[in-house]
C-alpha cells in the first residue's frame, strides 16, 4: 500500500524550476543596458531651421515654437546573452584594475538585511577610451571602498536571489572629482550618483 501511494505521487510531481545567479544578473545588464541605449535613443538630436524668406511687404506671421512632446519609454527587459551584446566590445569587457584616467575613490554601502551582488560599469571614457565592469558580493549591512577607480559615468545594479528581501536596484551618474563617492544600495534603488 505505501508503495503504491509512493509511485502514484512521485508520477505527479514537478520539479520546481531554480534561477542562477548568473541568470538574474544577464537579465539585471541587459534591462538597465535595454533602458539606457533607449533614453539615450529618446534624447532629442540638434536640427537647424529651415531658412527664412525676406521680408516684403506683405508681412506674414512668423512660426511658433511648440512644445516637443516625447511618448513615454517603455522598457523592455530581454536577457542579453555576452556574445550579442549588440557589438558593444564594453559590455563584455572586465574593467581593468589600473585604469587610466584621472582617479576616484567609490564607497559601495549595502544598506538592506540580505547579501547582494552588485555589478559596477564604466561607460567608454572619452580621454583614455577605458570601459567594462567589475562585480563585489557585498554583506548584510556591509559596504566596499574601490580605491582604483576613474572618473567618469557608471551604471551600479544591485540584487539577489533572496526571496524574503528581493533586491533589484539601478542607478547611475558620473564622478567628476577625486573626493570618495558614497553609492547607498536600497531593495530598489541607487542613490548617491
């Protein structure tokens, strides 16, 4: 009888699918990736006016200038795999250890109960043409000084797989000055950029 009970529920189970860390952190690049190539696409290009005819003496009214008025962005969220990264030599480039450029001091602080992995990413800097990522598995309540870092624009993702405190967080500024950069990681948010 419990052999029978035993082969009727194992015929019925499913196994219950695992996401890797791995996993979460491609989906992680790809979206905040997917979110800038998108605003930076939304950001409205210089045109010149056409030019104006000569006065005469009919005077005409002059054109008005209305409003640009941009549709909201709506991002989408598609995992990246490092390979068709869209041609991009940076996204799949480890940020050097000695990268040149003028210094910055970074200061990580993981203010959330949970263990988080936290992706930094130096976007192409103009001068030295320096740009990859680095990654730091920062503590509960813990923080990281990076003491080998440029100036320049960086994106920060923060997250976890902790179901009981999920940490998924974007941010991104640029460092324009050698002082040391405080970056706060919350469940959901970057500040200090």
């Amino acid at each position: 009888m419990i052999a029978i009970a035993l082969i009727m529920s194992a015929c019925g189970a499913e196994a219950v699918p695992t996401i890797s860390a791995v996993d979460v952190q491609n989906t992680a690049v790809a979206g905040a990736f997917t979110l800038v190539a998108e605003t930076q696409a939304a950001i409205p290009t210089a045109t010149p006016l056409p030019p104006t005819e000569t006065a005469t003496q009919t005077q005409t009214p002059l054109p008005t200038n209305t409003p640009l008025t941009l549709p909201p962005l709506a991002a989408t969220f598609t995992p990246v795999a490092a390979s068709t990264a869209g041609g991009d030599p940076c996204l799949t480039r480890v940020l050097s250890w000695s990268p040149k450029g003028r210094p910055a001091k970074i200061r990580l602080v993981n203010t959330t109960r949970a263990e988080i992995t936290v992706s930094i990413y130096l976007n192409e800097t103009p001068d030295h043409f320096e740009c990859g990522y680095r990654v730091y598995n920062i503590g509960s309540r813990s923080d990281v000084i990076i003491s080998d870092l440029v100036q320049g624009c960086y994106n920060v993702w923060a997250f976890n797989n902790d179901q009981k405190i999920p940490v998924n967080a974007y941010g991104f500024g640029c460092i324009n000055n050698p002082d040391k950069w405080t970056i706060e990681i919350f469940q959901d948010s970057v500040k200090g950029l």
